[in-house]
C-alpha cells in the first residue's frame, strides 16, 4: 500500500527563504495532470501556508518532476528569483543527479557508461533506447556502477548526464536490466505499492541566491529490499 503525501507526512530534506526540496513518495504526481489527483505541489503550498501562517496563495514554483512511480528527491522554489535562476541550472545541466535503481540480476559490466538515442512514443508515453540516431531521436547517456548485489537483484548507482524523457528507464531496459516493477519497459512482476525501485537519491547544486553548495541525500522507501541496500 503507497503512502502519497500530505502535508503532515510531507518528507522534507531542505528549507530556506527560497527552496524547498522533499522526499517524494511513490504515488505522488510532482505536477497536476490529467488524473486530476492532488498534486505534491500542492501539498508543499499547503505545509508552507501552514507553518508560516502565511495569508492568501503560496507562491511555488515546479522546477522539474519524477515519474509517479518514482521516489527521491524534487526541487521547488519558493521565490521567483530562485525558480528562474534553478530552472537554468536544470536546463544547463549545472546540477548533479545520482539515482539509485534496483535491476534484473544478469551478468553485465561492474560499471559502464550507456549511450542511446532516445525516440519518445507520446501515444503510450513511452521513450524507445536507439544504439543509432534514428528520426526525431535525442542523444541519452549516464553511468551506471553495480554497488550491491543481492540474490535476485543488482542495485545501481547511477549518475545522468542527459535528462530525457524516462531516460534511466529506457536505457535500462534496452540492456536486459529493467528495473524491478517496471512492467512499462519490460520487467515481469508489478510492486505491491505499484511504484519501481528507482530513486532520485542524491543531488549537488549551488543555491540560486546564496550560492552556497548544497548536497541533498533522501533515504530510500521503507522496504524490504531498498533496506536491505
């Protein structure tokens, strides 16, 4: 049974004047969308009106998003300056991503760096992994280092060098490792919480006003195997 988030149970990892940065739970849509289920973005404005007794509607801004199946780390913004000045950072790629994923246990290299080129499917919202350039494809590559091996599994450390469309995912699945509960790109089983073990682990970014270095590091889900890692 997931646990989405509400502003009592909200998971938060940063706060300042300007930031807020919170442990996503599987479940969460970062996002409102077509579902119409309550987005975690409202549930921040909802914690921030609460603690700062704050009058009339809460500014936040999304800067970037993880799957629904996902958890880990996501970034608002809570000023204007901040959210413009962390969207170039995203965009330029000024920030350092690591996920952690949990795979298909196969006999692959400790480590590796995986380079495709990725075709998105809007129809089934899907990203095909290419080895060759193909029509309307875009250039995807991250490392991956095996830091775990378990009996029926391999845990990865993964560090994005590209952030396209369910890229981690993709690339995964085009090298026989789908990630396990991954039915959308090829693994056999569904989790019971219906989310995949991938997690927006760690992330190093400087502070768009302060300009400090900020290291952010969410804990993984309660759950047998990320605990286990």
């Amino acid at each position: 049974m997931k646990i989405v988030s509400d502003k009592n149970n909200l998971q938060v990892l940063h706060e300042d004047n300007h930031i807020i940065v919170v442990n996503k739970r599987v479940g969460d849509i970062v996002q409102g969308d077509k579902t119409g289920d309550k987005p975690l973005s409202d549930v921040v404005k909802e914690y921030i009106k609460d603690k700062y007794n704050k009058p009339g509607d809460v500014f936040l801004g999304v800067i970037h998003r993880l799957d629904r199946p996902t958890t880990g780390i996501v970034v608002f913004a809570r000023t204007s300056k901040a959210l413009t000045r962390m969207n170039e950072m995203f965009s330029n790629r000024e920030t350092q991503k690591t996920y952690w994923a949990v795979v298909k246990n196969k006999h692959q290299e400790t480590s590796a760096k995986l380079v495709h080129y990725l075709k998105r499917n809007e129809k089934n919202n899907t990203s095909k992994a290419h080895l060759k350039e193909v029509p309307d494809s875009k250039l995807a590559s991250l490392d991956y280092t095996v830091f775990k091996e378990l009996q029926n599994y391999v845990a990865l450390e993964i560090n994005l060098h590209t952030g396209r469309h369910h890229q981690i995912r993709a690339q995964l699945a085009a090298i026989g490792s789908p990630i396990k509960g991954d039915l959308k790109y090829g693994f056999d089983r569904s989790n019971p919480d219906g989310g995949i073990h991938l997690h927006a682990r760690k992330l190093v970014f400087i502070h768009p006003v302060s300009k400090e270095n900020i290291t952010i590091t969410a804990p993984t889900p309660d759950e047998t195997i990320w605990n286990a890692l």
